[in-house]
C-alpha cells in the first residue's frame, strides 16, 4: 500500500478473468481532475451499499489532490478501500508497478475487461479533451482508449457514463461544445451508442463564478447508476 500523494496504491496486479462468475455488478469508478472529485466519495459510498456490486477506482494524478484528508468531504484515499465492495484503488503508477514482461498482465486491459461500466466522474475539461481525441497518456485514458466500443471483444456492449464538471466560461468554450458532440452523436447515439454524458448543471462554482459547468448532483450520478443495472435502492 503507497500513500495518497502519487505512490502505488494497489501493488498487487489482477486477473479480471477471477471474477468473471462472481454475480456483481462491475463498476469502474473513475475521477479526473476537477473540484468536484470532493464528490466522489458520496458516490462510491451510495454505490458500495448495494451488496451485489464491486467498485474499483481509477484516479488521476491530478483528482488525488482533492482526496488528500483536508477536510471531511476530501478524506484520505486510503479510507475509500474501507467501504463495503470497493475492491481496490489505482493510480497512474500501478501501471508500472513492475517492469513487463512477456506474459505478465496489462492492467488497463484487465480493468476494462472487468468492468461492466466505466463512470467517470467528474470528467475534466483537460480529460474530456484527451477521451474525445483518443489520447492514452493515463491510465484512465488508457482504459477508455482500450474500450471496447463493439462488444464484440469482451462479448457484452459496455457503456461509459461521464459527467462533465468544469469552470462555466470553459463549458461554453466552443471546444468544449466539439467535444461533447463528438460524445453524445458520434459516440452515444443509438442504437449502438457507448457513451452516455450526464450534463452539467447551473449552480455556484468552487472558483466562486456561478453558472453552468457544475457536476450533476451525485445523488443523480447514483440514480443513473441504480437505474442502467436495475439496483433498487437500499433501504434505510
């Protein structure tokens, strides 16, 4: 185990293939480097409740500033492994834990053949650039560049949900608007769409502007989680 300042959180590499038959639910629960990562342990703790579902995390380096104990709502990433069903954390250096070698796993393959969905949340201007283009420079990008965007490989149609969380002058950038389209038409339409963008909202930012580029409610983010696996919501 590393600390949450960049070393290696999860050391010990994995075969997605072992948990192939263990009846859950997959989900790869990613951040990228926005304010609103502080939203993420809402989220994960909402998801973790349901026992029939594996939560693993993928963080850049960027989103680990926000989850470094500074306050409650931004604990120490180490607590997130603490939650029920949240299997393992990995950071931009698990990929590299150990030189390769011929044989040995690659762990952007096994985290997107393990998935069921990948929801990222939030998904940074710089990171919704970089998905758009199909740059890998990552390992969160890596597993979205590595997708597979037919189901014809790991033999299921996987969605990626993203949701979108940015300062509201570079929502409105008129890149910003390509790379959406890209998502929701080239990507997310139907019938054979993969990609699913959980808009952003009009609210007060953590920059201090007020307007749109907000990240949906987590609440939100969890409901459309519940609702794409049929989970009915824990009772209280």
């Amino acid at each position: 185990m590393g600390d949450a300042t960049g070393d290696v959180i999860c050391e010990k590499p994995f075969s997605a293939a072992d948990f192939t038959d263990d009846q859950k639910h997959h989900i790869l629960l990613a951040a990228s480097g926005s304010v609103a990562t502080i939203k993420l342990p809402l989220i994960a703790h909402a998801l973790a409740q349901h026992q029939n579902v594996s939560i693993r995390v993928v963080l850049t380096s960027s989103a680990t500033e926000f989850l470094q104990g500074q306050s409650a709502e931004q604990p120490q990433l180490e607590s997130l492994e603490q939650l029920p069903n949240v299997e393992a954390i990995y950071l931009n250096k698990d990929e590299w834990a150990k030189p390769w070698v011929r044989g040995d796993k690659i762990l952007h393959i096994e985290l997107r053949r393990w998935a069921h969905t990948l929801l990222i949340a939030p998904l940074s201007a710089n990171s919704l650039a970089k998905m758009a283009n199909g740059l890998s420079d990552n390992l969160l990008m890596s597993v979205v560049r590595a997708w597979d965007t037919t189901g014809l490989i790991d033999g299921r149609k996987k969605v990626i949900f993203v949701a979108p969380a940015m300062n509201s002058a570079m929502w409105r950038h008129p890149i910003t608007n390509k790379h959406i389209e890209t998502l929701k038409n080239d990507w997310g339409s139907p019938p054979d769409g993969w990609v699913r963008v959980l808009g952003p909202i009009d609210k007060g930012l953590a920059c201090g502007d007020v307007g749109d580029g907000g990240m949906m409610e987590w609440s939100g983010i969890v409901t459309e989680m519940e609702s794409h696996f049929g989970l009915t919501k824990p009772s209280t």
